[in-house]
C-alpha cells in the first residue's frame, strides 16, 4: 500500500510539473541561487554596454524556445508515470526516444544560440552564455533525476 501512495504522489508531481514547468523552473533556480534566472544570467554575463540590447534580444528568443522543449520534457515525465505501473516494452522505448530527442533539442538550440550570439556579439559572450545555460540544464536533470523514481524502482504488487 505504501509503494502505491508514493506512486500516486509521484504521478501528482509529474501533473503539477505539466502545469507549471516554467514557474517550477524559475522557482528551482530561485531555491538554488537566490535569484530569479535572468537575474542570475545577468549577474554572470560580462556584456559591453552596446551590445546588451542585443543580447538580451538573443536571450529572450532563446527562453522562449528552452520553455517549448521544457514543456516537452514535462509531457514525457507525465507519460512515464502515467505509465509506470504497466510499463510495456512500446512505452520504454517510446519514452526513451522521446527523452532522447528532448536532449537533441536542447544541443540543437545551443548550438543555433552560441553560433547567433557568437556572429553578433563576440564568440567569448556566446560561449559564456552557452555554459551558463548548460550548467543550469545539468543542475535541472539532476533535481528531476532525484525525484523521479527509475523503471522498477517501486514494485508494484496488484
């Protein structure tokens, strides 16, 4: 019975993550740093002052496609624990592929933001954005790392 509850507790989470993942994002960076994350990337970025429209131009158009590809990730955990208590051999794989290509996504969109920033700002800017961006992506895989349970973890007896 205890194994069922923090599944359902689980599922909650993963629905309430669908419903709020950009709020949740902020909040996490919020509890970890102090600040909200354009404030953090503010306070790490060196920009020259005639190039900060632009970056934050740059930014702002980057943020609206990281929050596209958080809200796919946020469905696909949802399927998981939709899913989690019949897991089939088609659920896995279609739940890795997708996991899969969420992680392409967010390669794609460096890659597209370093190369952008880079030609209209300075390679050195582009480059400390990108590693800013994909440290704070690494500590967000690793909170949800934590809280999600991995295949079989729970068993679940019927």
């Amino acid at each position: 019975m205890k194994k069922f509850i923090l599944i359902a507790i689980i599922a909650v989470f993963a629905l309430s993550l669908k419903a709020q993942i950009i709020t949740d994002e902020v909040k996490l960076m919020q509890s970890m740093y102090g600040m909200e994350k354009r404030d953090l990337i503010a306070k790490h970025m060196k920009i020259d002052a005639a190039k900060a429209d632009l970056f934050w131009q740059l930014y702002d158009e980057y943020e609206t496609a990281r929050k596209e590809i958080g809200m796919k990730r946020a469905n696909n955990i949802v399927a998981y624990a939709d899913k989690y208590e019949n897991l089939t051999g088609a659920d896995a794989d279609a739940l890795v592929k997708a996991s899969l290509n969420i992680q392409t996504s967010f390669i794609k969109l460096w890659d597209k933001t370093y190369k952008k920033m880079a030609k209209s700002i300075s390679p050195v800017t582009a480059a400390q954005f990108i590693q800013a961006e994909m440290f704070l992506e690494n500590m967000v895989r690793q909170e949800l790392a934590l809280e999600i349970p991995m295949i079989g973890e729970f068993e679940i007896k019927k």
